[in-house]
C-alpha cells in the first residue's frame, strides 16, 4: 500500500454516494509497510537548546496515525494483515440485544473446584450496527512485512 495507492481506495468510497471514512485500521506489518511511503519525507526540526532525548519534547521518529486524505490509518495488532478497513463512525451503533439484556445466569456451585461458594454472571449480548455500509470499506490482499 501506498498513499496514492490507498487514496484511491478512499475516494472509491467517497464515490458510492457516502461519506469519507473517519478513520482506517490495519495490521502492523501492514501499517509498517504503508509508513515507509510516509518515512522518507519525515523532517525534523530541533530547537536550539533541546536535543533528541530531551523528554516529552523530544524528538519522535514515525507516526502513531499516517493521514491519508485526511483519513487517520491506525495499526491494530488484531487485525489481518493485508487488509485495511475503513470505517465511518457516523453511522456505526452498539445497541443491546432484547434477548440477553443484562440476563442472569443463576448461580452455580464451586465444589467441582473444591472451594466453598457460589458464582453468577450477568451477560448481555451487544449488536454492531452499520446503518449506511457504503460509508464503509474493506481493502485487502494488500502486501505488508513480515514482524
């Protein structure tokens, strides 16, 4: 992947009708592929008096989010790798499931575990609702290294 590479993944996106996406995650050995595009032109600018290890204010080499179109690229070390998701929050919900809201599991006995007492759970199912999946994107079979 490469920025004109994934700014035309973007603007397909964008194309279908939708919004730009508000953010993008992919793998590390993805993201560390696609930062070597960025690397290349990173400057620094040091301060007189400060110097590369002078603490907070010190110099940093790399980027936690690599803005592509104005869409930040996070790395997630869940994710798979060669693909990118882009996603727009806008239109992404967590809503609870009418079937497990805040269910109890009723308790059940420790004596299997040779311990004297009692457990319960409390569980609750949560649905990831997309309303608008044009908003979204998924790009794959991307190359990435190998960490």
């Amino acid at each position: 992947p490469t920025r004109s590479n994934l700014f035309q993944y973007i603007a397909g996106v964008n194309k279908n009708g939708a919004e730009m996406p508000t953010f993008g995650v992919c793998g590390f050995g993805t993201f560390a592929k696609l930062a070597q595009d960025f690397l290349s032109s990173e400057q620094f600018q040091v301060t007189p008096g400060t110097g590369f290890d002078s603490g907070e204010d010190g110099i940093r080499s790399g980027f936690r989010a690599l803005m592509v179109a104005g869409v930040p690229i996070y790395a997630d070390p869940y994710c798979a790798e060669g693909t990118i998701y882009l996603v727009n929050t806008n239109y992404l919900s967590l809503y609870i499931h009418e079937q497990a809201s805040f269910a109890f599991t009723g308790f059940e006995s420790l004596l299997s575990n040779y311990q004297l007492g009692y457990v319960g759970a409390v569980l609750t199912i949560g649905e990831l609702v997309l309303t608008k999946p044009k908003s979204a994107g998924r790009v794959y079979n991307l190359t990435y290294l190998t960490i």
